[in-house]
C-alpha cells in the first residue's frame, strides 16, 4: 500500500494572515507570528505560503485514529467512561524538548499521513463506532484549525461532541473560531514560569495564560488542565504553588488539574522520569491550595484517579487506570450522597469503554 501524497495545488486554503509591507505573508494563527517569503513554510511546517494564499498542507489528512477512553485525553470529567475517535496530523507550533509524541508532532514527513478522510467520513466513522466524542490530538490541532473547524460541524451535525487537547497557543481571533466549534479541551500548562516556556519549547507563557482566562469567562468549554513534571525543571514547590494560586484566582476551583509523569524521551533522555512522590507532592500543594479536583497522570494511584466530592470527600467516580470502578452521580451532575452539583458533563450512568485502544481505518 503507498501513502496518499496531496498534490501543493490541491492544498487547501488556510485563513489567519496579513500582507506585511516588505511582500512577506505573516501568518495569524499563533504568536510566533511567521514571516513567509513565497514557499516558505511556518514553524508548524504544515501551514505554507504558495504565491498569493497560504494552505494547509495536511487538510483532509491524518497520522492515524483510534479509539480511545475519554480519560486517556485526559479529561476526567467530560462523559467518564466514553468512547472518543482520536486523531491528529502532523507538525507542531512549538518545539518541546520533551515532547512525548514527537515523532508525530515534529514529523516532516508528509508521506506518514496515511488515512485520507473528509469530515463527513470522521464524523461517520464516529458515530458507527458508538463514539460520544472525536479528539483533536497526538499533535496540537491549533496548526490544523481549518481541519478541526470543518470536522467539528461535520460532528456536531452528528450530534457527536469534540475535543481539543491543546498547548492553547493561538491568537484571539482564530481562538474565537476555533472554540466556538469545541465541546471540552484539555490545555497543557507546561509550566509556571516564562524562562521554562521559552528555553523548553521556544514558546511564551502569557499566551496560553491568555487561552485559560478565555475558556473560562467567555465560553461555556468544559476543559481540564495538564501538568507534565520535569524533574529539576518545573517541579519546585514554589512553582506550584504559584500556579495553582494562580488558577484558583483566575479561575476557580473547578478546573481540574492533571500532574502528570514525564518520561526521558525526544531531546531530554538524560532527565530521569518523575517519581511518584513528586506527583503526590504537588496534588497535596494544589488541594491546600484550595482546587477540588487534582488527578495523578501516567501512574497507577487510587486516589489521584478518583474524582471526589468537594462537599462531603466522598468519592464519586472510581477509576483503576481508565475502567470505572464505582459512579456516584445522577444525569445533572448531583452527589449521591450529599446532593452536591459537580462541574463537568454528565450522564446520568458512566460510559463502559474501559481501557481499551483500538486503532480505525478511514479512507484507505
């Protein structure tokens, strides 16, 4: 079987940027704000200027889908124990030296992208798959926005919902488009510090900063926040704290909160993989803090996977690993035991997807 190669002609038109006065094209995605001679491509490689337009070199094409628990995003408390079909392209906005999906997310390599599908084809693939959701991930979806945009439609008019897992590393403007057609996002706040941002990722921290606030005040998103640990880099307790009094000040105590474990991987072999004990650490800092809900990502720990009540401690969602246990919650999101309403989405009895993974052919 040969790999699909989309012909540069057949490229699809890409929105979100301006003529600048020396005849370059800058792009207005993102704010690392690409300056592109004829031909050129962004940092992201995918978005490209092609005379007097930019595209979209990996429209209508991905890296792979699968299905996966709804948790594994992670996003714990948007349809716990849904299925959800998962995807992404290639190329990324920033450059993480310890990226965990690098291999897609850096990949320059078009002829990887083996399924070839439409939005309507994702859509339906979605829904006779049993599907709750689709997921724009492995790579962020901020550089395919016109692709999730037009998937997104095709879903909603599915009534299938969708989510982003995301650095939040865009403009206002494509912000807006882009999460008008979201249903749930997790948002990677890779650190608390700008110095972190910009020697780690060749990327700035107010702008994701930015990205949250707008989640939370100007869109009804359910979304959830992670964390990855870095030992030696992002792990003090001073950090922590600092961001969590941060997000309980901005946006309250319902966000959850994943601190999740790194392991050596991409341009950071040397760095060891975050111990257990760290996890635990800065899940005790941001309950003190004054979060509800602060999960344990990448590691088997009972009560870093439980979802609790806020009001009466008890535990209300069980979890060993992605299989629900226990499910302690009415359709509108209530406490069993004490009546108290949970942020998050809802049914009123959990999804049974489990832990499975299981890998979806479209358009070969």
């Amino acid at each position: 079987m040969t790999a699909f190669a989309l012909p540069p002609e057949a490229a699809y038109p890409a929105r979100y940027w301006h003529w600048l006065d020396d005849g370059r094209m800058q792009c207005d995605l993102c704010p690392r704000d690409c300056r592109l001679h004829d031909g050129q491509r962004g940092a992201c490689f995918v978005r490209q200027r092609l005379g007097p337009q930019m595209v979209l070199a990996t429209y209508g094409r991905s890296s792979g889908f699968c299905i996966d628990p709804i948790e594994k995003k992670p996003l714990n408390q948007f349809y716990p124990g849904s299925s959800v079909l998962s995807f992404g392209t290639a190329g990324c906005n920033l450059a993480c030296k310890f990226c965990q999906n690098w291999d897609i997310s850096k990949s320059r390599d078009m002829d990887r992208l083996m399924d070839v599908a439409t939005p309507a084809m994702i859509a339906d693939a979605a829904a006779s798959s049993g599907c709750k959701s689709v997921a724009f991930t492995y790579n962020d979806p901020v550089i395919f926005a016109e692709y999730a945009i037009d998937v997104a439609d095709a879903c909603h008019a599915r009534g299938i919902k969708t989510v982003a897992v995301t650095a939040g590393y865009m403009h206002d403007a494509a912000r807006r488009d882009f999460y008008a057609k979201i249903d749930a996002a997790n948002v990677d706040l890779k650190a608390f510090s700008d110095d972190f941002y910009w020697q780690l990722t060749g990327s700035h921290l107010q702008p994701v900063l930015d990205t949250l606030v707008y989640l939370k005040h100007e869109t009804e998103v359910w979304f959830e926040i992670t964390t990855l640990l870095i030992p030696g880099h992002n792990d003090s307790d001073a950090e922590i704290t600092a961001m969590c009094q941060w997000l309980m000040t901005e946006l309250g105590p319902d966000v959850p909160l994943h601190f999740s474990a790194f392991h050596p991987d991409h341009k950071m072999p040397d760095v060891p993989a975050t111990p257990l004990i760290t996890l635990l650490r800065a899940r005790d800092i941001a309950l003190q803090a004054g979060l509800h809900f602060v999960y344990t990502g990448n590691v088997h720990h009972a009560a870093g996977d439980t979802t609790f009540c806020p009001a009466c401690q008890g535990p209300l969602i069980e979890r060993d690993w992605y299989l629900i246990k226990r499910y302690r919650l009415d359709a509108s999101g209530r406490c069993l035991d004490c009546g108290t309403v949970i942020a998050g989405r809802f049914d009123a009895q959990p999804g049974h997807f489990g832990r499975q993974r299981i890998p979806v052919a479209i358009g070969r």
